[in-house]
C-alpha cells in the first residue's frame, strides 16, 4: 500500500482550443496517440501558447492536425475537466483542463496526417458512429455544445 504522504502532488493546468467541424453529416477527427501508445479519436485542437490568442489556437491545431484550414464561426463554449495523472514515482499531478470549444468550416487545405505531433491520423467519420470510437471525452462534449449551443457556454453536467 502507498503512504499518500510520501506522494509530491503538482498543480498542472492546461488551456486548450479546439474545433468541431461537421459537414454533410460528418465530424473531423484526429487520433491521438498518448505516450503509452493508446490511441483515441479527438476534437482537433490542443493547448494554447504563450500569448496566443485562442482562435488563432485552434486553427494552428487543426491545420497542423488535419492539413485544413478553418475559418473560426462561432465559440461554442467551454468546459473544464480535473484528473489526477502519474508523473513518476513518487509524483502525481492534480491536472485541471480548460477546453474552448470552437465551432469551424474548412475553407482550405487538403487532409493529412500531421507529420511529428500527438496524432498519426485524420479521418471524417460519419456522426451516428461516432459512439463506437475509442474517443476522447472532448469530442462529446463539442457535439453536445454544438448541439444545445447552451447560451452560457456550458453544458449542464448531473
């Protein structure tokens, strides 16, 4: 049994940007690779840099995630998630996620997979399979913003 004392916890945040683009059907998709090798389908999108704005986040990720370009229409909302994360032994971080989740159309750009990122491949899946993925819970929670489009920006957890 691990003494919780011995246990060094670290504060980590994350504030990430994000697009859903769903055309004729269709969502854009990107398949994460998590250093363990795990792979799950994903939003395209990821963290902000250092004074970036976060629309100009988003369409750095997808154009690096998925070869397109976006126009930015509409900012969905936000949600925030908190986990606890392995950093070594010894280590732990008390993780806190916040994901800007912005609605996208392509209007450029031919899709690819993004060459020495966090994903290997970029896909259009057809939303009434989307539930069969192995995804990321991001890619739920931008369908159901795009879908309430919740005047607040949040989505009503239970």
């Amino acid at each position: 049994m691990v003494d919780l004392t011995d246990v060094m916890i670290t504060k980590e945040l994350r504030v990430a940007a994000y697009a859903i683009c769903v055309e004729d059907g269709k969502i854009l998709l990107a398949r994460w690779v998590g250093p363990g090798g795990d792979k799950h389908w994903t939003l395209p999108g990821g963290g902000i840099e250092h004074a970036e704005d976060p629309v100009d986040a988003a369409i750095r990720e997808v154009e690096e995630e998925t070869g397109y370009t976006v126009a930015v229409e509409t900012l969905l909302g936000m949600d925030t998630v908190r986990r606890r994360h392995p950093r070594g032994p010894g280590r732990e971080a008390d993780f806190h996620g916040l994901r800007i989740v912005y609605e996208g159309r392509i209007i450029g750009g031919t899709l690819r997979p993004e060459i020495g990122g966090s994903t290997d491949l970029a896909a259009w899946m057809e939303l009434d399979r989307v539930a069969e993925l192995q995804r990321a819970d991001v890619v739920d929670v931008g369908l159901e913003l795009h879908r309430v489009r919740p005047q607040n920006g949040r989505i009503a957890r239970s």
